[in-house]
C-alpha cells in the first residue's frame, strides 16, 4: 500500500524546517517502511515543491531539482507520473520547456487532465 505525501511534509524533508515538524516526516517515513508501505509524491506536490522552494525560500531552480532528484534517489519515496522522467532530463534547470511544463505535458500524454 501506498501513502501519498503532501507538499508540507516533502518541503520539511527537503529543508528540515521547522526541525519538530521534519522529524515528525521522517518519522512518518520510518513508520511506513516498518509497515512495508512506500511513499509516493504526484507530479502536483513535485511541482508546488518547485516553486515553493524558489519563491519561498529563494532555492535557485538548480538547487531545488537536485533536491527533487535526492528525494528520489534511495528509491525510499516513489516518483508518480512524470516526475521521474522530467528530474532525468540533462540540464533541467535552463531547458525549454521547463520542469513543469513537462509535468504537465507527461500527465496529458498518460491520458491526465490535472
């Protein structure tokens, strides 16, 4: 069985801010492992991550797709949609279309109207 993660809790991963609420995710990620169960981020929260981290937080695109790309990288969180296909894309950070372009692109070809 899967569990969804929201943006909140892939932001607090991602940052470990605010440090109570990140060891609550990563607890919550312990806690499904224990279970046997996977995590699983949408193209939406991957996308609201993005943005979030450069408007928010002042992550430059760069950084905030290597984090994206390290969230994925133990296999311990799953990719859904297009995410994984878009993060593997060389030079991501300058590409035309963009990192949410593509997500958008990839959810209509696999038949989404998100």
């Amino acid at each position: 069985m899967k569990a969804g993660l929201d943006t909140s809790v892939v932001l607090r991963l991602l940052l470990g801010q605010p440090t109570d609420q990140a060891a609550r995710a990563v607890g919550f990620l312990d806690e499904l492992s224990r279970e046997d169960r996977r995590a699983v981020v949408s193209d939406l929260v991957a996308a609201e991550v993005y943005f979030a981290l450069q408007h928010h937080y002042g992550v430059t695109k760069q950084d905030a797709l290597t984090g994206l790309r390290r969230l994925f990288a133990d296999d311990e969180i799953e990719p859904l949609g297009a995410v994984g296909h878009g993060l593997a894309t060389d030079g991501l950070a300058s590409a035309k279309p963009g990192f949410v372009e593509r997500l958008i692109h990839g959810a209509y070809d696999q038949g989404k109207d998100q």
